[in-house]
C-alpha cells in the first residue's frame, strides 16, 4: 500500500517549509504500510504532541527535530529599518565611499532620528568618523567613540607673535618639560596633577568605574598617542572679537587635542560589549548596538560618559595652566569644545541625544576649534546653527591616507622636507601623522560655510606629539 504524501499534503496539514518538512516526508515514507488517511493522522500527531514519539522508532527522528527546533533560541536580531532615510553630506566629493556607506546603515537604525556627514569624514568603527548621528532614546557606545570625549582647547595668551619668535628655544624647552604623550603614559609621586573632577561623586556608581579611578589619577594631564597633541602657535584675528574681547592682531597661542585616555577607553569597551549582548543587531550594524536611556545600562553609560568627558577636560586644564605658568603669561581668552561625546539636545522640535564622533559643535554663537595638520592652519569658529547638519561642523581636517599607507608611501624625508617648508618644529610623532596624510583643512573649511563662520586662523609652530605616534589603548 503507498500513502503517497507528498509535501502539500503536509504543509495543509500545519508543517512548515524548512528542515522539519524534510524529516515529515522521510517519516511518511516509513509509514508506507499505513493508508494515507492513517498515516496524515499519525503525522499530525507528531505536530501536535512530539514528546510521545521519541521512542517510536519510526517517528523518532521528527519528534527530536520538532522538539529541538521548538526549544532553538529564539532570534532576537532587531532588524533595520528598509525606508531609505535621507542625511546632509558636505563636501561630499572629499569623502570617502566607506564612509557613506557606515553611515546609510546607521540611517536604518530604528532609533535613528536624522543623520549628517561632516566634509572630513572617513571610515571608522561602527559610526564613520566625521558622522553626526540624532537617536531617540538610545545612546550607542561606538557612536560616541572610544577615546570619549576627545577635545580642543585653545588658550590665547598677551604675547605678540614677535616675541615667540624672539624666544623659540624656551618654548620648545617649557613644552617638552610640562606635558607627557603615548599610550600608558602617566604621572607618579609628586608629579601627579590634582583636579577636582578626581573627587566626582560619579567613580562611586559601580565597582567597574570606581576601580578606574587610580588610572585616571595618574594619567591626569597627560595626552595619547597618535594624532593628539599640544602645540604653541600664532592665531591671528584680522578684526576684533567683540564676544572674546580681543583686538585685531597676532598673539601666542596654545593649542591641545586630546582625551579621556585609559579610563575613556576603558569605558568606550565595557558598554560597548554590553550594549552588544542587550542589542542583537545584523552583521553590517553590529558596532551600532544601542543601550536604552530608561534601562540601568543606558544610564550607567551616560553617566560614565560625562564623567569621561569632565575628566578629558580637566586633562587640559592641567596642561594650559602648567604652561600659562612656565611662560609667566595672561590668558586673553580660552576655547574648548569635545567631540567623540553625545549630548541631549532639541532637534526638529522632539529631544534626541545626539551624537558626534569626529564633530565638532556649531550651535548658534557656539564657539569652537577645527585644527587642519601639524603644519596647515588651525581656525577658530562660530557656529551658524545649521539644522541640516544637526548644528555640528568638522573636527578637524580628516585622514586622507591610512595609517598603515602613510607609513608605506611617505619617508621621513618627505615629512622633514613640508615641516621646513613651513617653519614648524616637531617634537615627536610617527610618519603616520605626517601632514600629506591629511585632506587639504582649505578645501573642508570651504566645504562648510553654511555650517561655521571662522573668526581666527592659528598657525603651528612648535607641535609635541607621542614620541612613537602611538595609539592609545
């Protein structure tokens, strides 16, 4: 006798198509010796009640599937949004393809609110660097960053540009003697700086940020490796600055980068991992993973992320007030913004927390600085309040050239030759920082003119960099 059942017959009886049909169909093929009635009985049987055949010698092997696929993890993957959503791109003609491409996928996040591509964007880890990303509710780990609220600081100080010039060795010897650089680098014993962001309620929130409060005691005024620095430079205002007080002229200025060093990153890669076990996302959004703000996590991490941020600050603090004092100078105005940050912030009428890794801040008047390479010009800027670029601008001039590339095409002569050119002295740094790794800081500052109005231009002089152009870890 042949039931012939065939898999219509199975899939009108409940079965669904994939490996269970397959094994319904082997089973129905045992059952030959029963008519197609019994056989389809017995089939549903199986479907409706699979522990009762695991001992039957003929059904065995479907029951075991149908038990093991019904207790399979469920997939908890959040999918992407399908709806292309549009986002603001400046200077998009410097941008790499990389780039463009991380940020569409972070367009698809459901939480994504709006999105924008600052001019010296360039591929990086989860959120391009340069992107500027607006969610609703959530905040992403990697779309702040790991080095956490990396920042400028700009100090200009009551000494005309020919009295650098005048005096070019004792800068030189007062910056190599009052700042530290590279990975791991810190302070010990009676050289270890003091600020009072150390005494911050916050290193009490959990035993994981509590235990990295020594680290950030001994790295307090210290700067990371790669391409953070501290400099002294010439800024020049061609008109005065009525909202700084400054008047038209040439003055020494002190210019540093960098950030929240081993705590920031200590930080950056704890949630980040968490934010990833709590958020299951597809392979190509994976570095997006998101922590809720109402959920313990999100808050955790939004916490620690200011207090990355007021430490990163305080690093410079440190820096500018130990060489305003080396020099016996008076600080006319001093300027500072974070990026690699994420802040709440009113966009389109509805809070967002926005987040800007590589952006620079350009609210309406919000003041800010985009460096362009150890020997292209730094400006200060005023924000235009730009909505379409979620009132942000560049961070810097951008990374045309990769590390691992710039090693391999450009020779220390190469690099000695542009620093002579423009009659910079560097202490430090490796080939990978050389400035023909960066994008043209004219051609960006160009790209983005709706987005900040530029009130001075700083010319390095004097740039102290890691030894190694190490990266901090």
């Amino acid at each position: 006798m042949e039931n012939r059942i065939n898999g219509d017959d199975l899939l009108a009886a409940g079965y669904k198509q994939g490996r269970i049909l397959g094994e319904a169909l082997k089973a129905a093929a045992a059952l030959q010796h029963l008519s197609r009635e019994e056989a389809l009985a017995l089939l549903l049987k199986v479907k409706d009640y699979p522990e009762n055949f695991l001992d039957d010698e003929k059904l065995e092997a479907l029951a075991t599937a149908m038990i093991e696929e019904m207790n399979k993890p469920a997939d908890t993957t959040i999918a992407l949004v399908t709806e292309k959503k549009e986002y603001a791109v400046y200077g998009k003609e410097y941008i790499e393809e990389g780039a463009g491409k991380q940020m569409a996928v972070a367009m698809q996040l459901p939480v994504t609110a709006a999105g924008a591509l600052m001019p010296d964007a360039h591929q990086g880890y989860g959120l391009p660097i340069g992107g500027v990303l607006a969610t609703r509710n959530a905040v992403i780990p990697y779309g702040v960053g790991v080095d956490i609220g990396c920042r400028m600081a700009l100090s200009v100080f009551d000494i005309p540009a020919d009295a650098f010039y005048a005096n070019e060795a004792k800068y030189k010897r007062e910056l190599i003697a009052h700042t530290k650089f590279g990975a791991g680098a810190g302070f010990h014993g009676q050289y270890k700086a003091d600020h009072g962001v150390l005494d911050s309620d916050t290193f009490n929130i959990t035993p994981f940020i509590k235990q990295l409060h020594d680290k950030a005691a001994s790295q307090l005024g210290s700067s990371g490796g790669g391409n953070h620095f501290v400099e002294w430079g010439i800024i020049e205002f061609e008109e005065r600055d009525e909202a700084l007080n400054i008047e038209k002229g040439k003055y020494l200025a002190l210019l540093s980068h960098s950030g929240s060093r081993g705590m920031g990153a200590t930080i950056a890669g704890y949630y980040t991992r968490l934010a990833k076990d709590l958020c299951r996302l597809p392979k190509e959004a994976a570095n997006l993973a998101w922590l809720d703000m109402d959920s313990e996590a999100g808050q955790e991490y939004w916490l620690a992320m200011n207090l990355a941020g007021d430490y990163a600050s305080a690093c410079h603090e440190v820096i500018h007030r130990k060489l305003t004092a080396a020099i016996g100078a008076r600080v006319l105005a001093k300027v500072e913004n974070h990026h690699n940050f994420a802040w709440k912030e009113i966009w389109n009428g509805e809070e967002v927390i926005v987040h800007r890794k590589g952006a620079t801040p350009a609210g309406k008047d919000v003041m800010g600085i985009i460096p362009g390479s150890m020997t292209a010009p730094g400006f200060l800027v005023r924000g235009l309040g730009n909505e379409a670029a979620i009132n942000s601008a560049s961070h810097g001039a951008g990374r045309q050239m990769s590390r691992t590339k710039a090693i391999e095409q450009i020779s220390k002569k190469d690099m000695q030759a542009v620093l002579k050119e423009n009659g910079v002295t560097l202490i430090g740094a490796g080939l990978d920082e050389a400035p023909m790794a960066y994008k043209d800081i004219n051609q960006v500052m160009g790209a983005q003119q709706e987005l900040v109005k530029v009130v001075a231009k700083f010319e390095p002089k004097i740039v102290r960099m890691a030894d190694d152009g190490s990266r901090e870890d």
